[in-house]
C-alpha cells in the first residue's frame, strides 16, 4: 500500500501544484486581462457611437435627397403644367391662323387652310418632341417664319383692293421646308 500511497500523494502533488501554477498565471495576469476586457468593453462602445453616428448622417443625407428629389418633382410637376398650357395656347393660335385664313381668303379651298393648319401643328409638334437644343431653335425659327408668312398674306390680302385667292408666301414657305 505504501506504493499507492505514494503513488497518490505524488498525483495529488502534481494536480496541486499544477493548479498553483495557474493560479499563479492568473494571478500575474489579472491586470493584463482586465485591461483587455476594459479595452474591449470600450472598443465596442467606440464600435457603437460610431454606428449611431453614421446611421444619423445617412438619416440625414437621406432626409435632405427625399425633400431634394420632392422640390425636383414639383418643380417639373409646374413646368409641365406650363409647358402643357403654353402648348394648348400654341394649337389656339393655329386655330385662329387657319380662321383668318379662311375668312382673309374667301376663295381658299378649306383643304388648303387645313393644309397650311396641319403644317403648322406638325411644326409644333416637332418643337415640343425635340431633345436638342439646336433642333428645338431650328424649328422654332420655322414654325415663327411660317406665322409671319401667313400673317403678312393675311395683312396684304385686307390691304388690298383686289381680293388675293391664295396666301403666296404660307404657301411657298411650306413648299421651301418640304
């Protein structure tokens, strides 16, 4: 028995002193780990302070596009609208163009007046469809220049003594741009 015993003892020695020395470790190493922990604790607080303040600054990035993208809407909401009731005032005139037309022209074949009138929408509609610039100037210019013309036959048919059967220059404006 005595081997076992000693046997025991021995173990019980070396589970004893292998706790000491851990507990030891530990010992020397508290400071060490506390600061870890300290540093962790405060990593994770820098962690969450600095989430907040992104999650404030995309709030508010997203807050200023929504009332940019609001004010870029209602802007184009208005100028549609005008464009819209410029466009309406634009086919009115056409329509007054063709009565005076007609009524300037008393021998005018309606299919002319129509014609004229049809000539000019065509410019209208190309004004308001075209995307560049340039193309929107030139037409513009064409559909001003056809107007005038029809407005100059209309002034030189009252004017004169002898009634004018056919607008001349309407006519050979829209035969020039053909």
């Amino acid at each position: 028995m005595s081997v076992i015993k000693r046997w025991l003892t021995a173990s019980l020695r070396f589970l004893r002193n292998s706790r000491d020395e851990a507990l030891s470790w530990q010992l020397t190493r508290q400071q060490d780990v506390a600061a870890l922990r300290e540093s962790k604790k405060l990593a994770e607080q820098a962690l969450v302070a600095q989430m907040k303040k992104q999650a404030q600054l995309l709030a508010h990035e997203l807050s200023l596009n929504e009332a940019k993208n609001s004010n870029e809407l209602a802007m184009l909401k208005i100028q549609c609208k005008q464009d819209l009731k410029d466009y309406q005032q634009y086919l009115a005139s056409l329509d007054k163009l063709k009565s005076s037309l007609r009524d300037n022209f008393a021998h005018l074949p309606e299919a002319v007046a129509f014609t004229i009138h049809h000539h000019a929408k065509q410019l209208l509609n190309r004004l308001w469809e075209a995307e560049d610039l340039q193309e929107k100037l030139k037409v513009e210019m064409q559909l001003i220049q056809l107007m005038t013309a029809a407005h100059e036959d209309s002034v030189n048919a009252l004017s004169s003594d002898m009634r004018a059967t056919l607008p001349q220059k309407t006519l050979a404006f829209i035969d020039h741009t053909e």
